[in-house]
C-alpha cells in the first residue's frame, strides 16, 4: 500500500477530527523543511481525550496505509505526543503545551491545508 504524503496527512487529519480534536491544523512543509513534508496539529481537552485521538490515528494510518510509525514520542507526558510517519509528523497537544510550543508560528510560512472540506 503506497499514499502520498499528502493523503496520509488526509488519513491523521480525518481521524483526529472523528476523535473530536479541536483545533486541527494541517501545515504543508515540502520545501521549507528536511524532516518532512506535512505536520498535523490538533489538542484534546484532557488527557484520555488527547490518547484516544493519538490511537485512532495510528489505527486508521495503519489500516489505510499500513504504516506504523518511525518513532512515537511523549505517551508518558501525556501533555504533547508526536507521531513520526516520516513524511508526516503528528503533534496531538493539551492546551497549555500547544500554546507553549506554538508550532504554527514556528512554521507560520508554511501553507495551510484544509483537509476537511
């Protein structure tokens, strides 16, 4: 099974909307980084919410894609927890993190993909 990068940002992002997610950003990266192509933002309420939302995207991306990811990170935190799909990464954040780290205006050049219409 082979998706370009851009469907699996379709894949994170309809699956955190179906989770609930509030606030979820897709950013197009090609050509502004090396790391990867697109990041997928979103926060959860609480942090039941925030795991639900992480499960429910490695579960469609797998089932869709049949991608797991490179590296997964903050589970323990449970405030941040990032996805690595490669040509993706997956940032699921509680409030208060997501404003701390603010990665849109980090990335504020990169364009905005509305995957949801």
């Amino acid at each position: 099974m082979s998706v370009t990068p851009s469907e699996l940002a379709r894949i994170a992002v309809t699956a955190a909307d179906d989770k609930k997610a509030e606030d979820i950003v897709a950013m197009d990266l090609t050509g502004l980084s090396d790391v990867c192509d697109y990041f997928v933002i979103c926060s959860a309420g609480n942090p039941r919410m925030l795991s639900a939302i992480v499960d429910e995207v490695e579960e469609r991306i797998k089932k869709n894609a049949g991608l797991d990811p490179l590296s997964h990170e903050g589970r323990a935190g449970a405030t941040w927890v990032l996805l690595d799909y490669g040509s993706v990464v997956v940032h699921a954040f509680l409030p208060e993190a997501r404003e701390y780290y603010r990665l849109e205006r980090l990335w504020g050049d990169a364009p905005r993909v509305d995957f949801l219409q």
